[in-house]
C-alpha cells in the first residue's frame, strides 16, 4: 500500500499544438501525459518525459494496456471492447490491463468462479451477443443466395413471355390462314 505522502500517478493520452497547417488551421500533435495527485487537493499535469516512464513503471505499464487494447493488434480477431457501448470506461481501463481486449475474450470469461462480480455479467452479456449475431452471417448469405435465384427467375421469365408472345402470333398467323378456317 502507498504511504500517504506519496503521489497516485496515471498516464493520459494528449496533445499539444504543432504550428500551423498549410490551410492557416493549426495542426495537433499526440502526447502523454502525466497526472501525479496527492488527495484530496493537490493535483499536477504536464507532459511526461523519458524520466517520468522509468520513475513510474506501473502505470506507464497500465497505460500502454489501456492504448493497445484501443486498437486491435494483427494478431488478435474480433469485436474490440473500446468499440462495445454496453462497457463503461472504467471497466473497458480495468480489462485492459488484464489483456482482455475483445468481446470474445470477455465470452470465454463466462462461468469463470474467480472472475470478478462486476465483470460477471458483462461476460455473460457478450457472450450473449455473440449467441445473436453468430446468425447474421447465415442471413447475408441467405440474401445472396435468393438474389441468385430472383436473378435466374427474371431471366426465365423474359424467356418465357417471348415465347408466349411468339406463340401468339403464331397463332394469329394460322386464324388468318383462308384454309384452316374452312375446317373449323
């Protein structure tokens, strides 16, 4: 436990402006942060540096989990969390520093007995979603395949009503005939 003279540090995502764009906008760019706080009243921000990563590698660790679980590595597949409204971003911050990045990941957690109870149900939750939206690929190929068929139908259609408007005048041709009409 941290003595109470000792500051709670946590790294944030920032920027800082950069000049001036060719179109006479200013142009931004990414920095990190640093919050260092001794409660109830004290609080300090400015731009971190090398020494503050080393000094503080906790949180720094923290943080960097937090920016990696944001976007999506290419070995990892799936939903990302930080995409997910149900996850408020105290708990998407808390999952991400146990690598938890993805709703598939959050899935798997389901029935875990060590797992913590706010994170129960939102384990339960995407494993629900999962169970619904494992149907909406069936539905798009199932669009498709009936475009296939509306196609084909269409196509055998036009076919068939020239065949009919052939036969029609066929047969106007043959009522016209000065010798079939003697027979009928």
């Amino acid at each position: 436990m941290p003595e109470e003279s000792q500051a709670l540090v946590r790294f944030t995502p920032g920027f800082v402006e950069d000049g001036v764009s060719s179109d006479g906008l200013p142009r931004y760019r990414e920095i990190v942060r640093i919050i260092k706080s001794v409660p109830p009243y004290t609080q300090v921000e400015y731009v971190a540096t090398e020494a503050d990563f080393d000094e503080n590698p906790g949180p720094y660790q923290a943080f960097q989990k937090e920016q990696g679980a944001r976007l999506l590595k290419p070995t990892e597949e799936g939903f990302p969390l930080a995409l997910w409204p149900v996850i408020s971003p105290a708990q998407f911050k808390a999952l991400s520093v146990r690598d938890i990045s993805t709703i598939q990941q959050l899935a798997k957690l389901t029935g875990r007995p060590d797992l913590p109870g706010e994170f129960k149900e939102l384990a339960q939750r995407a494993k629900q979603m999962l169970a619904l939206s494992a149907n909406l690929g069936q539905f798009e190929a199932m669009v498709r395949d009936r475009d296939g068929q509306i196609e084909v139908l269409t196509e055998q259609n036009k076919e068939l009503a020239a065949t009919i408007s052939a036969q029609t005048a066929l047969i106007a041709q043959l009522k016209q005939h000065p010798s079939l009409q003697q027979v009928a």
